[in-house]
C-alpha cells in the first residue's frame, strides 16, 4: 500500500480524506489522486512520446509573472487526431477507469478533446492558483521533477499540497460548478527518477487530456 509506507493512515497531510485504497485516494467528491500510477516502463514511454510531439507546436511562456512554466504540447484531439500517440489515449483511459472505482461521479469512461503538456523548471516554477473554469473530466500526468501542487474545493476547509510525483495521475472536473482550486507552489530540486533520461532532471512536465463540456473563460490570464 503506497499511502501506508509514506505514514499515511486516517488522514493525508493532515487532511481527512473521504476513502483510500492500495491504488489512490479519493481527496474529495470529483477529486482522485493516484499515487505511483505509471510504472517505470511506463514513464519512459510517455515522455519519449511527448518529446516526438513537441514538434508540432511551437513553445509558449507562462503570460503572467505568477506562473513559470512552458506549454510545450497542444493537440485539437479531433482536428489532430492522428497525430495523438496511443501513450495518451491508453494511459488516461486507465487512469480515469480506475479513478471512477474509488469516486462515482467519475465515469469509467471519457473522451478528451484537448491535450496539453507543459514543463515547470526546478528554479522558480510554478503555477498561479486558479479554477480552470472548464465543464469537463481532467486527467493530469507527472513526470521528472516533484511538484508542490496545492488543491482546494468547496468540501475542504484548507487546502491540501500534494508531493506530486514522477508518474502520479490527478483526475478531477475543471468546471465552475465544481470549484476545484489548483496551482504550483515551487518544483522540488533532484527528485526525478533516475530511469527517466537526464533532460527531466532539473524539471517537471505535465501532460493534461481534458474532456471540454463547457467553456467559462473569456481570456485564460496564466
């Protein structure tokens, strides 16, 4: 059980948490954390196929000073569908399979239409804390360095930071109704495994396949 060789019993980080099991917790209704979720193989695989899809889309910097991050991916899943690596598809398919076990407002399924990957780096990364504000299931990836990734709803009293590493899996619902809060506090310097090839050792890349139902942003501001 990974949550009980990290000391985690009744509570997680000293927050209650509403269920656990071998495979992840369920933090709140909506909101899945599964911890080592990716195995080893896995990670190598999903990263080599995020470097392959990085050539088509030109990098972007964070739009404002709170945020430190590069936007390295951006696939339209249907205009771009053959250009999606099945890594993606399988890999958050298995994911929000097993999330929806442990929260049953998480279907077992899902369709992304959008797919983002972007990378933090170990000095100064991080992430402004923000709804996404986007009616749909996320299924969000880790990979390389830790991130000190903060998460507040509506049914917490504080927020909850998460050590969220190489090959942990978050799956929750962006839209407003939802009020999932969210952001990065800093990236943990040398943390990232050393079976992943030394170009993720002094950063931490997400990869994100959103399902989008409904869109309440009129300008993304991070």
């Amino acid at each position: 059980d990974v949550y009980k060789r990290q000391g985690i019993n009744a509570e997680y980080g000293g927050l209650a948490l509403l269920s656990m099991s071998d495979s992840g917790c369920l933090i709140q209704v909506g909101v899945v954390h599964l911890k080592e979720f990716l195995e080893p193989e896995k990670q190598q695989i999903l990263w080599a196929d995020i470097e392959k899809s990085c050539k088509y889309y030109k990098p972007t910097k964070a739009r404002n000073q709170r945020s430190n991050f590069t936007k390295i991916i951006a696939f339209d899943c249907k205009r771009q569908a053959k250009l999606v690596p099945e890594s993606f598809k399988s890999y958050s398919a298995s994911a929000i399979k097993l999330a929806s076990q442990l929260c049953k407002t998480i279907p077992e399924s899902y369709e992304a239409n959008y797919i983002t990957a972007f990378t933090y780096p170990e000095k100064d990364g991080k992430l402004m804390g923000h709804c996404d504000k986007v009616l749909g299931w996320v299924v969000l990836f880790s990979l390389g360095c830790t991130a000190k990734f903060w998460i507040k709803g509506p049914a917490m009293k504080t927020s909850l930071v998460l050590n969220f590493e190489s090959g942990d899996v978050l799956v929750f619902n962006g839209g407003t109704e939802y009020g999932i809060r969210h952001g990065i506090y800093s990236i943990v310097p040398q943390t990232a495994p050393t079976f992943l090839p030394e170009t993720l050792n002094d950063r931490r890349v997400s990869l994100q396949l959103r399902q989008t139902l409904r869109n309440d942003n009129t300008r993304r501001t991070y």
